[in-house]
C-alpha cells in the first residue's frame, strides 16, 4: 500500500463517548484519553493483496530480518522457498479460499493491535457482503482452478479414445463456476465418482439435484454431416452416445445420455457434454448458434477474470444481489457479467476497482444511472471496436424493435444476443431505481457517514453501523408490497434451500409487516409434510439401497423453480410478469400489465371458451383471482401458499 494512498478523515471523527485512563499520567483527572474513530482507506494492489505468503528478509539480513520478526511477532516465520532462498515471512495459509478477501483486513487488525496500544478494534468494509453471499468457515466450494484441472483430465481421457467416428480436439469450459463468478459453485456430491464408489459419510447430506458444469466438446472436422439441423442433433446425440460407452467401458466412468446432452460423472462433479460440429460447415454453425455464443462469452469473460483478481468475486456479489431482488428471470448472467466487466475493461478516469466492495458500489452506480435505452455499452477487451461500429450502434438503439438494453461485445456486435427477450422497460425501470437506492445506502455504510446521523432517501440510518449483522440486509431485502400476488413454495422442494437469504420466520416476519397477512394463517410447520416434492436430501431408504440405485434417483440439474416459471409464462403469457430469487428463495413476485395481451398462449379452460361457428370475440384478459387460481393449479406440490391484498389462498 503506497502512504500517499491514506488520506487522513480526522474532520469525520466523532466525539469521544467513551475514556481510558492512562496510569503514565500524574493526576487522574488529567490522565483520560479520549478515543476517536478514525477512518482509513486503502488502495489495494490486487495483484499482491491476496497472497498467501508476504515474503520478508533473507535470513542473511540480520538487521532487517530483526526489524521485520519485531513488527510481526509470532506471525513472522522462517521458510524455505522453492528457488532455494531462505527468507522471513508472514503466512496465511489458514484463510478459506472464499475468505481471501480478508487477508489484507486480518493483517492491517494484527499490525495496529500489536504495534499501537492505543488500538481497540478495528473494523472491516470486506466482510460486510459476507453474510449475503453465505459465507462461512466450513464451506466447500471448488475453486475454479480445481474444476479446470478436474476438466482437463476428463478432457485428457476424451482425446485419447481410439474408438470413436471423429476425434474430440478440445474441451473448452463455459459454466460461470470455471471462471470464479457463480455465486454458489458445485461441490463434490458423493454418487458423482467412479462407479461402485461409496456413499461417504452417513451424516453427510446429499442433494437431489446436483449441479452441472457445462462444456462444449470440439469434434475434429468433417465433410459427412447432414444438412438440416434436426438430422444434425441427432447425429451429435449419436457421438455423444459413442463418447460416453467409452468413459464407461474404459474407465468405469458413469454417465447418462440425451438428446440435448451427456452427462459424465466425473471426480464427484456433473460435466453435461455439448458436441460442437461448427469445423464441418456453415450447417452445422447455424445449428449451434447460441452454444458458439455461450462459448464465446466464457472466453471473454475468462480474459477478464484473468486479467483483474477482483473481478470473480465482484461479479458474485452483482448476481446475488439481482438475484435477491428477484429479478434473476429478466436480467440473465451473462448481462451482469458483461456490466461488471464493462467497469474492470473502461473504469474511466479512475483505476479498475480492487475490491468487491468498490466494484458492486460502481456497479450499482452505472446500472442505475446509464442511458440504457439511447446508449449501449460496449465491453471490449482488445479494442475491436471502430468508432464508426460505436456510431453505427447508437443509431440502431433509436429504432422501433431495439432491445430496452444493449451490451455489445466482439463476438455480438449488435449488443442484443443475451437482451432480446429482456428485460422489459418496466423492469428495468425497477432495476435502476433499485440500484439507485442500494447504491446510496452501500456508501453511506462503507464512508461511515450513518454515524453522523445523515438521512438517506428519508430514511435514517442512524442506528445501521457497518459491523451490524444485519447491515447487507438493506441492500438486500426485496419489496414485496408492489406485487399484485405473492406465491410462497415449499422449501424441502427446491433444491438448494441453504442458499436462501433469509430463514423461513424472517420470511414469515415479512409477509405480515409488508403484506399484512394475519399471523395465525400460517401453517404450523412447513417441514415435514409428506405432500409434494422432496429435492432438499437424498432421502434415506434411497440410499440404503446402495450407490447404483442412489445414483439412478438423482435429478440432475433439474432445477423445479425454472420449470415452474417456464410452464407459467407459457400459459399467462402477456398477462404478468413473474420475479423470483433462484438462489433459494422461496417467494415468487407476480405483477399483472396494465395492458394485458394473449397471443398464442394458453389460457384457462374458462377463458377460452367460445362458440367456433360464432363470432369471435377475444376472451376478456383474466383477472386477479383467475390467474392465481391457475397459478396454484400448475404449481400443486410445489407451492404452498398464494397471497392477495394480505389474504391466504392455499394450494
């Protein structure tokens, strides 16, 4: 950290409200100190703030290496390094992966208790979001560099295979675990090894559905293929089907064969195989348009994620938050990994942000302040763009079909790739007045200023102090009181129900403060039931019946909450717009559009009817209570409850 980095806030320090006698002093009226908050911040360095190992003096500086062991005390230690230097240094070998971002917090703590007396406590910006994004000692989640590694010897084995009509050349990653910005990345499950390998430990809990890490299969060229798309998929499936009897005859590898993809059980993580044919014609790239696309947005966001440190755990942060606000099924990932890129790529007339906090701060500054509907945004890591492609785009945003958003990145020059089907205006609208708020409040905690008892959009924060347990709550908790109805599911359904935010009573809490449902109608226990659908645990008597039938009941990937909202929007099509959290929420947000439209959907047998041989007369657009009579019929085992204006209607 560079000196000419802090700058001192000695105007924002508050009176002392508490003393410390000092016995060095003569009298006892005169020998109290008062004590001040005083407020630091620090510029990282990225590229080494992080480090594991701070690495001090050779040990053949006496005098320096003396210097150094008396400012870290019983931190400082003696090592050997591979190089064959023997230097002082100052390990944090202990820290979590997902608590890197500490490092540079735990030894600023260390160095001004042990070398300044007159230090009380010291408090962290960094672990304010930690709470959020379910955080904690015990986690097991891979690091990127573990999955690629686990990859590339799944890759290895694939391009080895003799026995197979075309070569696999590559593998290439594209899941957003690969590349550090998935806010929850797969663990190992235990019925993901080798087969006939055991089910681990009994207290071990084992999900239904685990999570898939998704890659595209590069096959050598050929001039064979088909000509239509269809005969192409089903050429792929053939390949892929020849892929997968290899893995199982040569390495005992389980797998389980589609249509749409391969999925390989491999070192206890989900590998889906999708075969990509673009090297044999123009065909086959037509064919697979979007996973060229996907594939092409991985590398890119790869690029970033290489290039600044920060940038995975920032862009975690930002899904999450959207996510909580429950607007993950309008604003896909890919749009806020290219917004976060976008402020590491072009950080303007200051310098790429250095930690999380900084950046989810920008971030919510240009998600609520940008021109989206005039102005794109270009994220370009090489500087491909031409300043007439930037002019030609602008004039694009003014015509009558473009997209409320637009990101333009090389391998999408148009910018509507991932933004086409949305977000809609509206819920744009929603977003940046959101961002806004949460903006506001995110620098009112990380400045201190809530300790001068300054109010923020009407709001005091007075009583909101940065290490509160419950800070990131504001930043974090959805309105619900805007939706025309509240749909609340069965958590033992979902499949990850630890990655919730917030407990089923503080759900509970919420409902009556904000909806005004009456406390009494809750049902007394949600856990338990024998109705409806049990995704959370592998349930018992499965797994007593040994690793292969185990292994034959997971569901993998299948992600109910997505289904549902599918299957909704299929039927209700114009008529709402549907919100939800799907990292474990358990609350669905449906509003219902002013002008409500039903083209080519399907409605309610009550709504639909009508005499052939008539005039046709276009059904009436349901109202409140028909849609949610609908909703609750397509949603029996998995909703619980819906609500309307503080009243209860049960599945």
């Amino acid at each position: 950290v560079n000196s000419s980095d802090i700058r001192p806030m000695a105007g924002f320090a508050p009176k002392a409200t508490k003393k410390r006698k000092n016995t060095e002093q003569q009298d006892e009226d005169d020998n109290e100190t008062d004590l001040f908050t005083v407020w630091v911040g620090i510029i990282f360095d990225p590229e080494h703030a992080f480090r594991l190992v701070d690495l001090g003096p050779s040990s053949d500086n006496d005098k320096l290496a003396k210097e150094f062991r008396a400012f870290w005390g019983d931190r400082a230690e003696l090592r050997r390094f591979k190089d064959g230097r023997i230097c002082e240094s100052v390990v944090w070998d202990s820290i979590p992966l997902n608590k890197r971002h500490h490092i540079p917090a735990l030894a600023a703590d260390y160095v001004l208790k042990r070398n300044f007396s007159s230090t009380e406590s010291v408090e962290w910006s960094c672990s304010l979001l930690d709470p959020a994004m379910g955080m904690k000692s015990d986690s097991k989640e891979s690091s990127p560099i573990a999955l690629i590694q686990c990859l590339d010897r799944l890759a290895k084995r694939m391009k080895d295979m003799k026995e197979v009509p075309l070569r696999v050349v590559n593998a290439q990653p594209i899941s957003p675990a690969f590349r550090g910005t998935d806010p929850f990345p797969p663990r190992q499950h235990q019925l993901a090894f080798g087969a006939g390998i055991g089910l681990g430990r009994s207290d071990e809990q084992m999900p239904v559905c685990p999570k898939t890490l998704d890659v595209v299969v590069q096959l050598e060229g050929s001039g064979r293929w088909p000509e239509n798309s269809m005969a192409i998929n089903k050429t792929k499936a053939a390949m892929a089907l020849k892929i997968a009897e290899q893995l199982r005859s040569s390495y005992a590898t389980p797998t389980i064969v589609t249509e749409e993809a391969t999925d390989v059980l491999h070192e206890g993580f989900v590998f889906r195989l999708h075969i990509n044919s673009t090297a044999s014609g123009a065909n086959n790239e037509a064919a697979e348009k979007y996973l060229i696309k996907g594939a092409a947005h991985a590398a890119v966001v790869a690029t970033i994620s290489a290039r600044f440190p920060v940038y995975g755990a920032a862009t975690q942060v930002a899904k999450r938050w959207i996510s909580s606000h429950m607007l993950a099924p309008h604003i896909r990932d890919e749009v806020v990994e290219l917004i976060m890129g976008y402020l590491f790529l072009h950080p303007g007339a200051v310098d790429p942000p250095s930690s999380r906090e900084v950046a989810f701060v920008r971030f919510l500054d240009l998600l609520a302040s940008h021109p989206w509907n005039v102005l794109p945004l270009f994220v370009d890591p090489d500087d491909e763009f031409t300043l007439a492609d930037m002019q030609n785009l602008e004039k694009r945003m003014d015509s009558a079909g473009a997209s409320s958003l637009c990101i333009a990145t090389p391998y999408d020059t148009e910018g509507d790739l991932w933004t086409q089907r949305g977000p809609p205006g509206v819920v744009l609208k929603r977003a940046q007045a959101l961002a806004s708020r949460a903006a506001e409040r995110l620098k009112v905690l990380l400045q201190g200023k809530n300790r001068m008892g300054q109010e923020i959009s009407g709001s005091s924060m007075d009583d909101l102090l940065l290490g509160d347990a419950s800070a990131w709550e504001s930043l974090f908790t959805p309105a619900l009181m805007h939706y025309d109805i509240v749909l609340k599911l069965r958590r033992t359904a979902l499949p990850f129900p630890d990655q919730a935010l917030f407990s089923a009573k503080q759900i509970k809490k919420r409902l009556v403060k904000e909806l005004g449902v009456d406390p009494d109608s809750f049902q007394i226990a949600e856990h338990g039931g024998k109705r409806g659908l049990q995704l959370a645990k592998m349930p018992e008597k499965v797994l007593t019946r040994g690793p292969e039938k185990a292994r034959a009941a997971m569901l993998i990937g299948f992600d109910p909450l997505q289904c549902y909202l599918r299957e909704a929007e299929r039927r209700l099509g114009g008529t709402a717009l549907l919100f939800a959290d799907k990292f474990g929420g358990d609350l669905i947000g449906v509003a219902l559009k002013p002008k409500m439209e039903h083209q080519g959907v399907q409605l309610p047998a009550s709504l639909a009817d009508f005499d052939p041989l008539g005039d046709f007369t276009p059904p009436d657009p349901p109202s409140v209570d028909e849609v949610m009579d609908d909703l609750l019929f397509i949603g029996n085992g998995f909703l619980i409850d819906a609500y309307k204006n503080g009243v209860k209607y049960s599945s």
